[in-house]
C-alpha cells in the first residue's frame, strides 16, 4: 500500500467508519480520518474521484464534496481534503431521507399520472374511434 491515499479511498475509509459507528458523528469521522491520514501526503489531482451513488443521489449531490477535496489538496491543507470528503458523506446518507426515491410510493407528487387519469382516459376516448381502439388493442395483443 502506498503511503499517499487516494480521495477514493479516504471516503472508503469515512464509510467504514461510519458503518462501524453508526452513532457517531461528522465530527468524529472527520477528526478521525484526520487522525490516520493527516500526516501522510495528500492524494494526487489525477485521482480526485469517489465511487459512484448515481443509484442513490444525484451526481451532483455525491460529487458536492470534490471541489473542497480539489481546493485542499492545490493548498496542502488536510481540513479541506476531510471537509470535501465529509460533505460528500452527509450528501450519501442524507439525501434519500430527505428527498425520497424516485420510485419510492410515499413520494406521491411525483407520480405524472395522479389526477390526470380521467382526463386523460377521456381525450383518448375523443380522439381515438372505436374502431381504431379495436384495431389497436388487436395489433397490440397479437404481439
């Protein structure tokens, strides 16, 4: 293992940490991960990533912590590198309690289809001859 971190792992690191101590604060991880790597050498540009949670947040959540991570590093400042590192962390955990999932049924407003129904079914009525709904639910069902 090589004496200089990535940002990739440092946020492993800020997970693990936080899957070990469910109870324990940002406060505590920070000055934790600042304990193990803060006399180590800063990760390189070239690697400034963390794994991917477009599953769970969106990209621009998960990544919200790169740019103070970008900025510690150009500065030699370890604060900063934890500081992108923990924002990144809080945006993981805490977006899905706040937003909800896009497919998740409590988050009803953004069901496009709630009262809409019978207006729709009705403009499909208008619009679409009996004929032409026969021929199409035929087409459709041979399929």
């Amino acid at each position: 293992m090589s004496n200089r971190p990535t940002v990739t792992e440092i946020f492993n690191r800020a997970l693990e940490i936080r899957a070990a101590a469910p109870a324990a604060g940002y406060d505590e991880i920070r000055r934790r991960l600042l304990d193990e790597f803060g006399s180590r050498p800063l990760p390189e540009t070239a690697y400034l990533t963390i794994p991917e949670y477009d599953n769970v947040v969106p990209e621009e959540d998960w990544t919200a912590g790169l740019p103070i991570v970008l900025r510690g590093i150009q500065n030699n400042d370890w604060n900063d590198v934890v500081d992108g590192i923990i924002i990144s962390l809080e945006q993981i955990e805490n977006y899905p309690k706040e937003s909800l999932r896009e497919d998740d049924p409590r988050k009803q407003w953004h069901n496009r289809d709630r009262g809409i129904e019978e207006a729709e079914a009705k403009v499909i009525e208008k619009w679409m001859p009996d004929d032409l709904m026969k021929l199409a639910r035929r087409n459709t069902g041979s399929r």
